[in-house]
C-alpha cells in the first residue's frame, strides 16, 4: 500500500509517496481501506517539527480518515469488514490502509459520501465538544467564533446555530467573512480593519458574548477577554494565528470568566466514550440538514504538499481532502 512518508522535518514540499507494508489490526482494532483523508492545520505542524506530538520517522501526518473495513482484529465487537467508517487517529491518515482501535471509529450515515465524512471528525468532533460538552452552550447565549471561515470555525458558527445562539463570526478579508455569512452567522466582523470589542459591545448592548470559540490566539484572544460576558467563558482551541496569548489573571477575576482549554485529541485518548457521544449527537445534526461538512477542495494522495499549501493558505473556503483511487 501507499503512504505519504514524512522522513525529516521541513515543509510539505519534502514529504515523499512509497509503498510500504500495510499495517495489521491488533486486538480491539480494525483495518480500514482508506478513501480520503481529511487535511488539518496542525498537519503542517507536524511534518515542521512544531507540533506537541512528535512521532518517530518515518511517519504519515494526517489525524482522519473515511473508507471501508477491511479486517478486524480480535475482540471487535461492533464493526464487520464492508462497514463504511470515519476514523480519527493520531497521525498516519494519508496513506492507503489505516489500523484504528475501534472505539475511535464511527459508521458513515447513509447519504453521506466518503470526502464529506473524511471531514468531519475533528472540525466538527472539536467544536461540538467544546460548545455542549465543556462550554455548555445554550438557546439565547451570544457565541464568537473567530477565524469562522476556518475549518474549526465553520464547524463552530452551524453547531452554534444549531444550538440556539445568536452568532458573531470574526475574520480577516471579505471572503473569509462571506464564508461566515453563509453558513447563517448572524454578525461579521474583520478583526484585521474593524476593533472585535467594539463591535462586540455594540451588537450586544454592552453584555458581551456569552462564549467565545477560539482557535485563533493571538490578537483574538486579547480583544475576547474584554468582551467576553460576567459568567462567560472562552474557548482556547488553537493559535493559528501563530501567537500564543496570556492572560492576565485581573482581567479573568473582574469579568468572573473561565479560560478553558479543549484538546479534542486528549478527550479521544483519555475518555473515548464522551468522544463518541458527542459525535452521535453532531451526526444526528448532519443528518437533519443542521451541518455542512462538504469539503471544497480534493487533491490525490500523491499531491498531499499541494493540498498542505491550499488548507494554509488564509481566506480558505472549505475544507480540503486527499483522495485514493481504491473503490
Ligand atoms: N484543540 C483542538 O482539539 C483542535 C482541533 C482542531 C484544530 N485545532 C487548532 O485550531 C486552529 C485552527 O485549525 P483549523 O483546522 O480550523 O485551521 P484553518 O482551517 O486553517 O482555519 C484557521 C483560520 O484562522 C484564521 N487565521 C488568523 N490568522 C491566521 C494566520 N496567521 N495564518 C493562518 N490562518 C489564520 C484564518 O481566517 P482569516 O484568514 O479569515 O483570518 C483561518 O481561516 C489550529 O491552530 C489548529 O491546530 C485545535
């Protein structure tokens, strides 16, 4: 089988495509016949030597996948050879056979088509996670979300919708922010021409947001402690602005706000059952027309730098994919 081989740090450009040995599930494991592949920010990360995990060469980045069972291992339970799945993983998705413990594997709903599910998970597993299970989202709340035409904030803005908020999406050109209005946000603000507490304040006659889903960092998070509301809490996803934030301890203790961490991937290793809860509960939204994971853009496995280079590059309109040729 084939795998996109990372073999030193660097830029996607030195990623190489070889055959490898196709991998053997183990006991509670399944083998999947990968048909796409899901491509993340922090993939880029990974293959740069910048990201927490760092996995010994040569290895293959990629954190989901979609496709079909094709072996299980001792002790599976709830998965036969033919299922259409979706997986997370921690690294190792592009590549043409993946082996997944079965508790990080979730059937495709009818209907859905293989690039749509190899979207899915951890956009949409992280911001269901962190608005119901952590955040608590309710009918009513204000929810800013920033870098909303990302894959993460594109999630964030259709689950808040979803959920019942009122919803104040923030990006960094028109486009992003179209991205935005289309998926039903019902402010825009560009946090690169427009102040983010300002407007805020405007829109929620001097109340601020209730939640505020952030995988921006940076200059984001700063202008979401001021206006963030008494009681609020703000979601700290990600720094894809490339500046980790700090905050001062005043600001946190005069707005009785919670600062609040979610690593999707943590919950995935430590407490797989919550994981898998949530993401029934998203795939029930999918199903009723709530979510619209369908990615823009595909690219073959062979052209995995070139998808790295469209997923980073800013003003992104949808997810991208890697795609094999296997039916
Ligand atoms: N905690 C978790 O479990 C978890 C899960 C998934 C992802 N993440 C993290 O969340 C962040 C976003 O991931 P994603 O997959 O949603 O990424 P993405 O699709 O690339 O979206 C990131 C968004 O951030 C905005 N942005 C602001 N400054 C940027 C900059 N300097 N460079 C690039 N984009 C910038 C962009 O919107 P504008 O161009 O409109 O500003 C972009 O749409 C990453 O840090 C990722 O590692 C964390």
């Amino acid at each position: 089988m084939r795998a996109v081989l990372c073999k030193e740090w660097g830029e996607p450009s030195t990623l190489e495509i070889e055959e490898v040995e196709r991998p053997v599930p183990g006991a509670g494991e399944v083998r999947i016949s990968v048909r796409a592949s899901g491509v993340n920010f922090a993939d880029a990360l990974m293959v740069a030597d910048k990201y927490q995990f760092k996995p010994p060469f040569p290895f293959s980045p990629g954190f989901e996948v979609s496709g079909v069972v094709a072996e299980a291992g001792r002790d599976v339970a709830g998965l036969g050879v033919g299922d259409r799945v979706m997986a997370a993983l921690p690294h190792g998705g592009y590549a043409e056979e993946v082996v997944v413990p079965e508790a990080n594997v979730v059937q495709i709903p009818e209907g859905m088509d293989f690039h749509t599910a190899a979207s899915f998970p951890v956009a949409y597993g992280t911001a269901h996670l962190a608005l119901t299970y952590r955040a608590n989202l309710e009918t009513g709340d204000v929810l800013l979300v920033h870098g909303a035409s990302g894959n993460v904030g594109r999630a964030a803005v259709e689950i808040g919708k979803r959920l019942g908020a009122t919803v104040i999406a923030t990006g960094g050109s028109p486009e992003s922010l179209e991205v935005a209005a289309r998926r039903a946000a019902d402010y825009v603000i560009d946090y690169g021409r427009e102040d983010v507490r300002d407007r805020v304040m405007e829109i929620t006659a001097g109340r601020g947001a209730n939640v505020v889903l952030d995988p921006v960092g940076g200059d984001a998070f700063d202008a979401s402690l001021r206006c963030v509301a008494w009681e609020g809490v703000i979601l700290t996803i990600g720094f894809a602005s490339g500046r980790i934030p700090e905050a001062p301890a005043w600001r946190v203790l005069l707005k009785n706000c919670a600062v609040m961490g979610l690593d999707w991937g943590g919950y995935l290793r430590r407490d797989p059952e919550t994981v898998k809860t949530s993401n029934a509960e998203a795939l029930r939204w999918y199903e009723e027309g709530a979510l619209d994971p369908r990615p823009s853009r595909t690219f073959p496995l062979e052209r995995a730098a070139d998808a790295l280079e469209a997923q980073a590059g800013r003003g992104s309109t949808g997810k991208v994919v890697l795609t094999t040729d296997q039916d």
